[in-house]
C-alpha cells in the first residue's frame, strides 16, 4: 500500500523572519500549496475587488484584518480540491480567535495540524531585512512606523498562539538565521523527525 501525501502545517514568526520565502520552499518540498494570508489580501486590494476595498486602509496602518472576514477569506481557499491533502498556512492564523476559527474549520473535515513551524529570528535581525525590503520592493506597509506596528501586533497577539499549540506539542524552532538553504533543511529536517514525508516530485 502506497501511503497517502498529507502535510498540514503553519509557518510562524515575526515579519521580517523569511517565513513568506521559507513557506514556499517547505510547501513545495512536501507537495501542498503555500497559502499566505497577507499576498492573498494584497491581491485583492490590487485587483480592486470588494474584498480589497475593505482591507485596503488596514493593511497600510498594518492593523488586523477583522477574524470573521479573514477565516473566511481562509475557510474558502482551504476547500480548494488543491489544499485536500494538505497546505502550508503562512501568516494565518495570527491571533487566539482564529486558531478557534481554524480549529473548527478542520474538526469539521475530520483533519488537524501536523506541524507548526516557529521560525525564530532577533528583533534586530527582522528589523533590519524589514528595512531592506522596504527599499527593495517599497510595499506600503514596510514603513518604519508601521513595521514598528505589526511587530508590537506579533508580540502581543500572534505569539500566545505558539503558547497554545506547544500545548499540543507540534511546534518545532528553527534557527532561522542563516542561508535559505541551511534553514530550508532545518525545517524540512524537523518535518521529518515527524514522520512527514516529501514530496517524490520535490
Ligand atoms: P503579511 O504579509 O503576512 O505580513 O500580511 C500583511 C497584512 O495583511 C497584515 O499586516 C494584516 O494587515 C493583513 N493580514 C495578513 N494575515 C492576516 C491575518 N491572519 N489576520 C488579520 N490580518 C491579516
């Protein structure tokens, strides 16, 4: 019996900690669709559709999306026939209310995390590829003051998440400074400690 490809997992931690670049490489490698939150939100905001013009003002002060609208943004791509074996969530869920939400999402399918990936990087550290990507790529929401903003957020609402699901015991750290490479195995390493498979065509 072949066994079946599932990889349900988060990647974690503050902005400016590689995890949007990271997501990708550990979605491809184990064969599930990196979903991120924050490109999803820019996309529609950039294609002008209703749902852009209702986060436009948020995203720019670096604020939260509301939880109703962003589980649902959340809820609607996971029912996807590309996520039914499994993703990668970057950047959701980012608060205690949405690990509810996402809890009840997946107890409704009958499916649950494998793994939570908690990339961790020094303050400096995230501050400074902050800084660099603001003059690099110029998004809106890359000033000081806001990057100052959505790191107070992190801090204050994000990281009592890990809290709750190292409870349940699938958070792996990694180290998350160094080359892309070195800490694209770190992770992919963990996952496997797990018993989570690669993909064949990664
Ligand atoms: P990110 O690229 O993940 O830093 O997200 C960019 C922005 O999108 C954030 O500063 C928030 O305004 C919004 N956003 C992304 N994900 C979420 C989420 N899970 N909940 C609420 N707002 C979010």
């Amino acid at each position: 019996m072949t066994a079946v490809q599932s990889a349900r997992l988060l990647i974690v931690g503050p902005q400016g900690s590689g995890k949007g670049t990271q997501g990708i490489r550990i979605a491809d490698a184990f064969g599930v669709p990196a979903i991120s939150t924050g490109d999803m939100f820019r996309a529609a905001v950039a294609s002008g559709s209703d749902l852009g013009t209702q986060v436009t003002a948020i995203i720019q002060a670096g604020d939260l999306v509301p939880d109703e609208l962003t589980s649902a943004v959340v809820a609607d791509r996971l029912s996807q026939p590309d996520a039914a074996s499994g993703f990668l969530l970057d950047g959701y869920p980012r608060n205690l209310g949405q690990v509810a939400d996402l809890d009840a999402f997946l107890t409704g399918r009958g499916e649950e995390l494998d793994a939570v990936i908690e990339l961790v990087v020094p303050r400096e550290e995230s501050i400074e590829r902050l800084t660099q990507r603001a003059a690099e790529q110029g998004r809106a929401d890359d000033t000081e003051q806001v990057i100052a903003n959505r790191l107070a957020i992190y801090e204050r609402e994000t990281a009592p998440i890990l809290d709750v699901y190292r409870g349940r015991g699938i958070v792996d750290e990694i180290d998350g400074v160094g080359t892309l490479d070195e800490i694209t195995d770190r992770v992919i390493a963990a996952l496997e400690r797990r018993g989570l498979m690669r993909s064949a065509a990664a």
